[in-house]
C-alpha cells in the first residue's frame, strides 16, 4: 500500500521535469536527426496552404554543409582557436595555480582576482577587447591615426609598428591573435579553479617524502605534482576542447555579427556560427543544413573527446 | 665518541645547507609573487581600461597619446550609455527572465532531485541514467528543433520563449540529488513515523540543509540569463523584449570608424557591474558552484 503510493508520487515528483525534458530535450534529439536525414528539410515549407511535403531520405544535407564554399575556412578557424587557445590557457593556468599554492599571504585576493573574468559577460568584455585593439581615425597612408589603441601604444613604446588588428584591411593572422588572446583570458579563471583545487586535494606527505630526499622544485613539478593532479589536467583539457569547438558568442563580442573585419564579413566564422546562420538563413534546405551541422559538430566533438579520453588513458594516473 | 663527532657535523652542514636553500627560497618566492602580481595586472586591466575610457570625453579618448586617468570625470557618458542602449528596459527584462527562471527551476530541481534521492519507484536507475546522458549532448542539437517549436507556439517575443526550454537543467538535479542523499535517510523515516508530509519535510529540514547548493544553482542560472546571448538573440526580435547582451552588442555595434567608445564602455560597465557585486557578496557559492559544474552560466 504504501509502495504504491510512494511509487504514484515520485512520478508526480518527476513530472514537470519529464514532461519539459519530453518537449525540450528528447523531441528535439529525435527531430534534429530526422531533419538532418530528410534530403533539403525546410521547416514550415507547405504547412501554410496546409500541404505536407515527403522529402527523400538521405545524405544531402551533409553533402551541402560539405560543400558550403566556405566550409573549409569554417573548419579551419573553428579548429585553429581550439589548437591555439587549449594548451596555451592549460599551461598557464597550470603555472598561476602552482605558484598560488606556493604561497600564503595574498593568496586568496589574488585567487579572487584570477576568477574575475568568470563573472563577466563575454559579449561585453569583447568590446572592451575590441575597444584596447581598435584604431580609430587612420589616415595619410595608414601612418597617422587618432588613436592606435592602447595595445598599439604599447608595442609602439617597446619600439615596434602599429599592427591593424580588427579594423577594416586587417589581416586574418591579426584577427587570430586577438581572439587568441581573448578566449585564453577567458579561459583562465575556470581552469585555474579547477587545478588549484586539485593541488590543494594533494596529499602533502609527497612533498615531505621528496624535500627530504632532496628532490629539486623542477623534479618536484614534473614528477609530483603534474602527474598528481593528471585527472585535473585530463578534465579542463577535454572541457576546454569542447568550449573551443562550440566558440561563438566571443567573436561575436569583438566583432559583432559580421564575425569578421568590416572588409571581411564571415571571415571568422565557426562551426556554431555556421549552424545559427543556416537555421535563420529561411532558403530551401536550411533546417536540413543547419540539423546535418549540428550532428557533425557533435561528431567532431565526440571524436575529439574520446582521442582526448584514449590519450588521457595512458598519461593519467588515477 | 663517534656519534658526537657525527652530531656536530651534521649539524654544521644542515646550517650551511639551510642559509643556502634559505637564500634560493627566499629568490623563489619573490618570483612567484611577480609572476602572479604580473598576471593579475594583465586579468585586471580589461576592467581598469574599461573605467578609465567609459570617464573620458570623445576627443580625451581620441588623443593619439593615452591618458591613464581621465583629467576630467565625464559621468554624462554613463547617462548617455542608458539612454542609447536602453538599458532599463533591458535590465528589467533580463531581470524578470532571471528571477522567474531561477524559482521555477529551483522548484522542478528540488521535486525531482527528492524523487531520485528519497523515493523508491520502478525504473529509478534507468530514469536516471537516461537523465545522466543527455548531459553529453551539446546543447547546438537542441536549439535548431526548440527554435522551431517555439515558433510553431507562437512563442517568439515572448517571456515564455526566454523561459520555458531551461527551466529543467539535468546538471542541477544530480548536483541536488548527491547532496540531499548525504542526508540520513533516518531523518526522513522519522519524519514519517510523526506523521510530516514529504513537502514539509523537504522544506523543513531537506532545503536548510542543503542551503549553499541551492544559492549555487540560484546563482548561475542568474548569471546564465545575464550572459546568454545566442538564445535570446533567436527567439526575440522586438527591442522591447530583448536581454541584456543582445540589447548591448545590438545598441554598440560599429567596431570601425566613429564609434563613441566612452559611451560604448560606459553601457559594458553597467551591464557588468551587477554580477561583479553578486561576485563579491557570494564568491564562495559561484566558486563551489563552477568547480563541479564546468559550465558557464
């Protein structure tokens, strides 16, 4: 008697969670691959004069997001700031969280100081970035400008030539830099979070053990502490790939919808770029297009994580 | 005799050792704290740039030489960056969105995270698994159908459209449940036994004790509706219905050319300045939060 009802109730529990997962999770898994395998699947397309329109099952979809002219530099941008910014921000997050677990006073102010950029909306910080790169009023040949930016400034200070890094005639390796240096920014503070927890979790008899043995701070690096905390590094590794191939909303934060210079609209487009732009682009085939995107994004993704996984296997110790 | 003699020479090299590494620990030490010092100032100074431009007049910002401090507060962008982004119609938005996001979610959250961690019903572990590997799925797969369903609700420009498809967040439920089953189930049967009804009990003892989860969770879906941009971006059209973000990078968008700079980081600082102060007060609970969730927002 009581079972029952105990039973009875934990789905009335569970409801609102299942009936909102039904409609805005599991629908939606079903649908996008259908859509993707429905040869130029246009959402809505006859439903006005009340017609429903059988697509031919098939590839086409996948065939025409392959053969999206600018697929390639889609691609190549997409894996270029994952390539650049994952192991940069690891290696650096690995060093600032080392080097505050080292010391005592200050430690928790400068921890704060290192999560800020967390609680930050990356769109609005990327027109801070924008704004430190931006050169406004160039003239007379591109020497003479109003302002060069305070990045510009600075590298005019050190002796060095003012570089066009977003504006219009910029180059696409100066675009890079900046999101670059952006996105390992951004990156820092979870990263650092997450190995500094790790390495405060380290037992500290290791560190006894080795000081009286004499080990040298390097051998204590390379051979305690990074295998240690291995797990940690494995999980914002494969983390900080996933973020990357989903890289979005901080171009739009630098150069807004163009997602590229003026002169070069598109130029920095990625993978979910690409997705948004098909599903809003409202010609024949575009939620087929977008749904066959979305399942090869999640393909990449997938492959990517379980190289990252396999890789993780042999170096990792648990 | 021989042990003496041994004691005063160890002695005298553990000195001679310890001023030594005393020396090179000391070296170590000052170039950790440049290092970290340096860093800091380069996470900082995004922030310390965005002040001091947003205070400058037009032509100060524009003087190809840059100023470090504005030589005159100009306060008047600050009014200017509200009038132009429409900020308050925004903020109340995202407000509205927020808050009502964040309590329908806690509700469903807590229910269903009870039901997995206090109830025994059929096909519980199956239910949750199933939960569990939604989790893998990147969130893109989604948006295409939920775009269309919304649509087809007629649901753009709407509130519901900013609301309804996150209110359950799988994450949230298993963070709740691991924490209401450290929880002794004695409690619970104790409960019973004096005849407290499931929802007294779960508001009674179960939420108090599992407080500093639920201000996590209140918190980054609050800073979820703060920084979410492609979604609302989506779903609303009409300027009156836009979120923060979109209603910022919408309002400011010229990069090139004559864009009002000051005005421009005077409407970023703005729109950053809440989460900063939720920063401040609640650090712990963001920083516990994002630990075990790796997810921004």
């Amino acid at each position: 008697m009581v079972e029952s009802k105990h039973q009875w109730k934990a789905w009335l529990y569970l409801s609102p969670a299942i009936i909102l997962l039904l409609v805005f999770t599991v629908w939606p898994i079903i649908n996008t691959v259908a859509m993707a395998f429905q040869n130029n699947y246009t959402a809505g397309l006859g439903t006005a004069k009340g017609v429903k329109i059988a697509y031919e099952i098939g590839v086409e979809n996948f065939v025409n997001v392959l053969q999206y002219e600018n697929f390639g530099q889609i691609l190549k941008n997409t894996m270029l700031l994952c390539v650049a910014t994952v192991p940069i921000s690891t290696v650096l997050a690995l060093l600032i969280a080392v080097a505050l677990n080292s010391i005592r006073p200050l430690q928790k102010f400068l921890q704060t100081i290192f999560f800020l950029p967390y609680v930050t909306n990356s769109i609005a910080i990327g027109m801070v970035f924008a704004a430190m790169f931006n050169i406004i009023g160039l003239r007379e040949g591109n020497t003479v400008a109003d302002t060069w930016g305070i990045i510009n400034n600075a590298i005019m200070l050190f002796g060095g030539k003012p570089i066009n890094w977003i504006n219009q005639g910029s180059t696409y390796w100066a675009n890079m830099v900046v999101m670059i240096v952006y996105i390992v920014w951004n990156a820092l503070p979870f990263k650092i979070l997450v190995l500094l927890g790790g390495l405060q979790s380290i037992n500290k008899q290791y560190y006894e053990a080795a000081r009286v043995d004499g080990t040298s701070r390097r051998r204590i690096l390379t051979r305690i502490t990074v295998p240690l905390l291995s797990p940690m590094i494995a999980y914002v590794v494969i983390t900080g790939f996933i973020g990357g191939f989903k890289e979005y909303s901080s171009i739009v934060g630098i150069f807004g919808d163009t997602m590229g210079p003026k002169s070069e609209p598109g130029r920095l487009n990625t993978m979910v770029g690409f997705i948004y732009d098909s599903l809003n682009a409202g010609t024949i085939g575009a939620q087929g297009k977008a749904s066959a995107a979305a399942l090869l994004l999640f393909g990449i993704i997938l492959v990517v994580t379980m190289i990252n996984l396999q890789v993780s296997k042999k170096r990792v110790h648990y | 005799m021989e042990n003496k003699n041994m004691k005063t020479l160890t002695a005298k090299d553990l000195q001679q050792v310890s001023t030594a590494s005393r020396v090179m620990g000391i070296l170590v030490k000052i170039g950790t704290y440049a290092f970290l010092i340096a860093m800091a100032l380069i996470v900082l100074f995004p922030f310390y740039w965005m002040i001091i431009s947003s205070l400058k007049s037009t032509a100060e910002y524009r003087r190809n030489i840059p100023t470090f401090w504005p030589e005159q507060f100009v306060f008047a962008n600050y009014a200017q960056a509200f009038e132009e982004g429409n900020l308050w119609q925004l903020f109340k938005n995202t407000a509205f969105v927020g808050v009502v996001s964040t309590i329908l979610s806690l509700v469903i959250t807590i229910l269903s995270a009870f039901a997995f961690a206090r109830l025994e019903f059929k096909g519980k572990d199956l239910m949750f698994g199933a939960l569990l590997a939604t989790m893998m799925i990147p969130g893109e797969l989604f948006t295409i159908t939920n775009y269309l369903t919304v649509t087809n609700l007629k649901w753009i420009d709407t509130f519901a459209a900013l609301i309804v498809p996150f209110l359950v967040s799988v994450f949230y439920i298993y963070l709740l449940k691991q924490n209401f089953m450290q929880i002794p189930n004695e409690l619970y049967l104790a409960a019973k036994v004096d005849g407290t009804s499931d929802l007294k009990y779960l508001w009674k003892v179960m939420i108090p004790l599992a407080l500093p989860t639920l201000i996590s969770i209140t918190i980054l879906k609050m800073m979820g509706a703060w920084n979410s941009y492609i979604w609302p971006k989506l779903v609303t059209k009409k300027e009156s219905m836009m979120l923060v973000t979109n209603g910022l990078r919408n309002a400011f968008t010229s990069v090139d050319g004559q864009a009002n700079i000051p005005v421009q980081m005077a409407a970023v600082a703005i729109v950053s300045a809440p989460l900063f102060m939720v920063f401040l007060f609640l650090r712990k609970y963001i920083m516990a939060g994002v630990s075990r969730s790796g997810i921004k927002g």
